[in-house]
C-alpha cells in the first residue's frame, strides 16, 4: 500500500464518526480471536502480543475515543478468554496485574504517539490543500495572461498591416507623382539642350535612372501592400506576385489556385498571401531549388496553403530548433503568430529533397477576430 492510498484511507476513516468506533472494534475483536487461536501453542504468555497492532490502528487512524475502547476491550478480552482459567473473572494476582499494568502503559503510549501522528497529517492534509488552491489560482492567473499577450500579438499584426498599407499609398500618391513630375521637366530640358551633345548624354542617363527608380517605387509599394489584394482579392493579386517573382528570381513557380475560389475576409486574403510571400522568399534566399509549387484549396471549414520547393532543405539543427520552439527565423515566427491568432495551424516538412510548408486556416473563427479588432 503506498503513502498516499494510507492518507487517503486515515483522511476517510477519521472525518467518518459512525466508522471510527466500528473500526477499532472489529480490530480488537480480529486481534483478540488470533490470540485465542494461538493459546493453544502460548497458553497465557505474552497474552497482548497480538492486542498491540489493533490498539495501534485504532490509535493511528480511529482517533483517541476509539483507542481507549480498544484498550478495555483488550483488557477484559485477554482477561476472559486467554489467561487461565478461561471464560471466567477472577482476582488477578501481581503477575496479571503488572501484565494489565505494563500493556496499559505501552498502549497509552501509542495512543498518544498515534495522536501526534494524526494531528500532524490532519495540518499536513490542510496545508496540502491551501498550496493546492494557490497552484490553481496562479494557473488560472497564467493562463489570463496568456490570453492578454495573445491579443496583444493579433492587435500588434493588424496594426503592422495598416502601416504597410498607409506607406504602400504614401509612396504611390505621393512620391511616386512627384518623380512623375522630375521626370517630365527632365524631358522637357532634354529636349531644349538636344544640341549640347554632352549634356545631352548626360541627361538622358539622368532620365533613365529617374524612371528606374520610379518603377523601383511602384514595385515596393506593391510588394507591401498590393493594390489588388483589396480590390480584387488573391485570384488577381497572386497571379501578379508570383509573375513579377519568377522574372526576378528565374525560378519557375506553378501555382494551383481554384477559379471559384471567390473571395474570403480581409485578414484571411492577407494572411495567405503573407504566407506564400513569405515563402517564395525563403526559397529564393535559402533552398538554391530552381522550381516552386503551390496549391491552394478551399473547404467548407478551412483553407489549405501549401508552398513546396526541390530544393536542399533545412538543416537538421534548424528543425530541431523549429520543433523544440527554439528561435527560428523572424519569418516563420510571423508565419505562425499570424495564423495561430486566426486559428490555424502552420505544418514545416524539410529534407535533403526539399521542403513543404503547409498552413491551415478555418473559416470559422474569422468572424470573432474581426469582431475584437473592431472593439
């Protein structure tokens, strides 16, 4: 029996009154018909040596009234049936008497260590409950932390969306018109010193870059922030992110995108293009694979995105830190901070052939998150 099967039974027997005088009678009464048993071979020697034990478990786990019953009891009990002659009262000489004596000494002796040792467990028990209480208050105190930091993170996500929108039309209304302008006068000048054929040269380099740095603008602004994505949705705005891609990088891309698709939330369309944006960059940066695949597929409860390359993969030490939520790129952790707040998963699957990143977006908790963000 373990330690705590034998609190659990004393925590039982000692809150229960009715059992507790039961208890130590029935073990007084079993001790004192094993003794009977062995009077045969003893006679009347050492006849409380089986008493002892029931006196100690009445003392031990039935409390102090039920140990005094077991120690009359095994005082008469002993009296009437073990010591000759047998079944009849008498007057006890000195032998009997010091024997009586002596028993009741020892027996007042373990009530009383019994006691100590009850009280003791009874603190033990209550002190054990209180530290108990506490662990369940700081539990549920983590968690409402874990929830607050939780928001916090969607909340701060949103908030970098917004920026890279309101930079994406800064640039575009703003800069980009006014380089529009440098470059017409620059023309116009052109035009004027045609006949200056150094001059001329030079600025026509000066034209070029201008228009260069034009596009260059043009195309920063819609990486951040695609006007397509809330015009028109992710059926135009991929299509037009993952052309522009492949020219920069030569790596061909298939994308598999259903033509009924339709069009989903706004923190949806933005999380999935993140995610395929995100991924095409780490192929470009890191695989060395020459091609990449995606697959987008829509159910009636989520989204499935995956992104796929043939390239060398991650390294065994990367995954181990990726798997034992170690520090993996800032990428892959925005990745998954941002689908998580949306309630979904993100899945990485990396060998020495290539690798697959797999994000799952349900379709029912988006409507909640717009909801708080609202708020």
């Amino acid at each position: 029996m373990t330690t705590s099967t034998i609190a659990a039974f004393s925590s039982r027997l000692s809150r229960n009154l009715a059992t507790r005088y039961p208890a130590a009678f029935f073990v007084t009464a079993a001790a004192l018909l094993a003794r009977r048993a062995l009077n045969p071979l003893l006679g009347d020697y050492v006849p409380y040596i089986t008493l002892f034990p029931a006196v100690a478990f009445s003392a031990w786990y039935c409390g102090i009234g039920p140990s005094i019953l077991s120690i009359l009891l095994s005082v008469i009990g002993a009296q009437y049936w073990l010591v000759p002659p047998v079944d009849s009262l008498r007057i006890l000489n000195t032998a009997q008497s010091v024997g009586i004596l002596l028993f009741l000494l020892v027996s007042l002796l373990i009530v009383g260590m019994g006691e100590v040792n009850r009280r003791n467990t009874e603190a033990f028990r209550r002190a054990q409950g209180a530290l108990e209480q506490r662990v369940q208050q700081r539990t549920v105190d983590l968690d409402a932390a874990n929830e607050s930091l939780r928001e916090l993170s969607a909340r701060l996500l949103q908030l970098q969306d917004d920026e890279r929108r309101r930079i994406a039309r800064e640039l575009h209304d703003s800069v980009g018109q006014l380089l529009t302008g440098l470059a017409m006068n620059l023309s116009v000048m052109r035009t004027d010193i045609e006949r200056l054929i150094k001059t001329a040269g030079s600025i026509t380099d000066s034209e070029g870059l201008v228009q260069e740095m034009s596009r260059e603008i043009r195309t920063i602004s819609h990486l951040l922030h695609p006007p397509l994505l809330d015009e028109v949705g992710l059926s135009s705005a991929l299509p037009w992110y993952i052309d522009g891609f492949s020219k920069r990088s030569n790596i061909k891309v298939d994308l598999d995108f259903p033509a009924d698709f339709g069009r989903l939330s706004h923190e949806l369309e933005t999380a999935i293009f993140r995610v395929v944006q995100e991924c095409l960059t780490n192929i470009h940066r890191h695989s060395e694979s020459p091609t990449a695949r995606i697959r987008i597929k829509r159910s009636a409860t989520e989204v499935r995105v995956l992104v796929e390359d043939r390239g060398k993969g991650i390294s065994a030490e990367k995954q181990s830190e990726m798997a034992t939520d170690g520090k993996p790129g800032v990428g892959i952790r925005g990745m998954r901070e941002r689908i998580r707040q949306l309630g979904g998963t993100l899945e990485i699957e990396s060998n020495s052939k290539g690798t697959a990143v797999i994000a799952y977006l349900p379709l029912a908790n988006v409507s909640a998150l717009s909801a708080v963000d609202a708020a």
